[in-house]
C-alpha cells in the first residue's frame, strides 16, 4: 500500500550540499501585517506609517509608496517555508547565524525560499543529528530578500550506536555580519527624520558600549497567540499545534515558535530603542528555554557595538544583544551566572545588527 503524504526528512534524508527549493510562495498583504501587528503591538513608525516611510525615502512596492513590512514578519514567512522540509522532525532549532536583510519587503510581495545544506554532525545518543542549512529568501523578481544560517537538531529515522556515525562537517561561521556586508535599504535618507513621531529623542549618539536598557513591559504569551502565529507564517511544526502528541513530552505541553519569541523581545524593545527601525542583521541567536502558553516575556537589551556607516552622516548601525526572559522582570538585567551558565528564566540571547538615525549638525 502506497502513501501520497510525506512524513518529512530525517536526520539520514540530509547529504552535502543538497538543495532544498521549499514549497509554497506566499503573497504577502496588509492584512498579515495588521494580524502581525496585533499580535505583538509593534510601535515603530517605519513600519506603522505609510507616509512615515515615504519621508525617509521608501518608495513601496511598485513605487506604491508604502511602509516596508517588518523584517522579522519577512524572515518567520521565508522561515516557515522551510519547516516541512528541513524541521518538521526536529528536537529543538539551535541557532542562527550570518543573517542579512538585503532588501525591504512591501505588502504585494510574494517570497519563496531555498535552502542549501552546509553542515551535519550527528549527536553522541545515535538518536538524533544536527544538521546546518543556509536558506535564501527571493522577492517575486527574484531579488535575494534576505539569508541567513540556522541549525537544528533532528531525530534519526533508525536510532544507531554512536561509533558508527559519519564524520562530523561543521561550517565556518562568522562572529558577527561585518560592518561591510550590511545592506542599508536604497534611496533611504535620515535627514529629514522625524523624531517626535517615533517616540524618542534618543539617537545613534546617545548610545554607549556595554550599556544596558530594561524594556520594562512584559506581554503574557496566550495558546491562542501562538498557534496563530505559527499558522500565520504557515510553519507546521506539530510540537506547535499537535496537543495530543505533545502531552507525552517532557514540558506535556505545545512549544511556542521561537520566531514568536523573538518578535515579541523585538516589539517589547520599542521602549528604549525607538528609533530602531529596522534590523540590518542577525548575527548569532539562540533559544535558550522552551516557552509556553501563560509564559510572561519580557527582554532587556546591551549594546555592543557601534559603528558609523562609511559615507553616511545621517545614520549609524548599533550592535545589540536583545535578552527575553519569561516569568522574570529585567530589572538587574539577568544573563549568565559566573559559572557561565544562562540564568533559567532566560529564553533568548539574540544578537543583532540595528540602523539609527543620528543627529544633524
């Protein structure tokens, strides 16, 4: 007897350089953007105002002259391309590294993905295996959108003992994005930046290294958030949705999407980095503790690195370490202890490249 469904891949599906082209294109459309902003009450103007966006120099799709969506609603659409193909068997997704948005998305804009993999190690248990991919995001002309490295544990289709597994092929990935290799949207322009309609008089300047913020507010994670979430970026992770296997896993509950996690420390860190606008990059990230439902987030964020941007005096780019925590305000900014190990209420550590306007002479 024959089946037409597909129960994904497993760890021994992977090879080499194997390419992946993920199903299904998706049309992006104002109404996603309002759902994504109704889930996790984004504030920034970039992306709140059309004609916010139009002043500092964002032409729209079409030359509609509309806001650019979110950077991180592009990446959890282009992200959730690739689960049925590369996580639907996964344990856990480890990281990320050497994410770049290279382009802005406009509502009308249809993304699809492809992912190449570029690393596998299989884990000491014989029952699992880490495998590293590249995906690349492409608008509807083709243009690269973004990119970025993610890794995930994945369960073994036939668990073996450990001596028998393959050398291990990890790639080189770099500390952070370089400074060069960031992409600032063309045609934007920081000169006639509206501050007052952002929300904060705070700019590139005003930031120093090894500062660290509390972003004070915390948003209580519901069921019905979540699934719908993960449903909107059509991500079909069953540890996600599927309540019934899930009552035999170790929390005996469904997993919030890490994506969903990162939006949220992303909108809560509006008070404090309001100018913020837009996420040049990803460096490095990682899920540091499952989440859910009736989880509190909230998030404190240390700068890390600043830099001017070569031929601009209108805005710099601001390196930033952006921590969620569940059930635990940020107040003394819990991290890691002196041992070196991550605080337990700590869900995320996300380092990310930011653009700020800067302050005219």
């Amino acid at each position: 007897m024959s089946s037409k469904t597909f129960e994904g891949n497993y760890f021994e599906d992977f090879k080499m350089g194997q390419i992946l082209r993920h199903a299904t294109p998706r049309t992006i459309t104002t109404g996603d953007v309002s759902l994504y902003s109704a889930l996790y009450g984004m504030r920034f103007a970039l992306q709140s105002s059309d004609e916010f966006a139009r002043n500092v120099g964002y032409a729209g799709n079409g030359g509609l002259e509309s806001a650019p969506v979110d950077d991180l609603l592009a990446f959890h659409v282009v992200f959730g391309k690739t689960v049925p193909d590369i996580s639907i068997n996964a344990v856990a997704n480890l990281g990320y590294a050497d994410c770049r948005f290279l382009l802005p998305v406009y509502p009308g804009d249809t993304l699809r993905a492809v992912s190449t993999v570029i690393g596998l190690k299989e884990n000491s248990n014989g029952k699992t295996g880490n495998v590293y991919v590249r995906t690349e995001g492409v608008n509807q002309l083709g243009e690269p959108v973004l990119e970025y490295v993610r890794w995930v544990m994945i369960n073994k289709r036939t668990p073996n003992p450990a001596e028998s597994a393959p050398e291990a092929v990890l790639p080189d990935l770099p500390e952070a994005v370089r400074l060069e290799d960031l992409t600032i949207p063309e045609g934007l322009s920081y000169v006639t930046y509206e501050s007052s309609l952002a929300g904060s008089d705070y700019m590139w300047e005003d930031y120093a290294v090894g500062e660290k913020i509390s972003h004070v507010d915390g948003m209580t994670i519901e069921a019905a958030d979540h699934m719908l979430a993960t449903r909107l970026y059509q991500n079909t992770a069953k540890v996600h949705f599927n309540l019934h296997a899930m009552k035999e896993g170790r929390l005996g509950e469904r997993i919030v999407y890490g994506g969903h996690v990162i939006s949220l420390a992303r909108a809560l860190s509006f008070n404090g980095l309001s100018n913020a606008q837009t996420v040049l990059a990803i460096n490095a990230g990682r899920h540091v503790n499952p989440c859910i439902a009736g989880d509190t987030v909230y998030a404190w964020s240390e700068v890390l690195d600043k830099a001017e941007v070569p031929g601009r005096d209108d805005l710099g780019a601001l390196r930033v370490r952006l921590v969620a925590l569940k059930d635990k305000t940020p107040e003394g900014f819990p991290y890691k202890t002196p041992e070196g190990k991550y605080d337990p209420a700590v869900l995320l550590d996300l380092d990310i490249w930011l653009l700020l306007p800067r302050r005219m002479a």
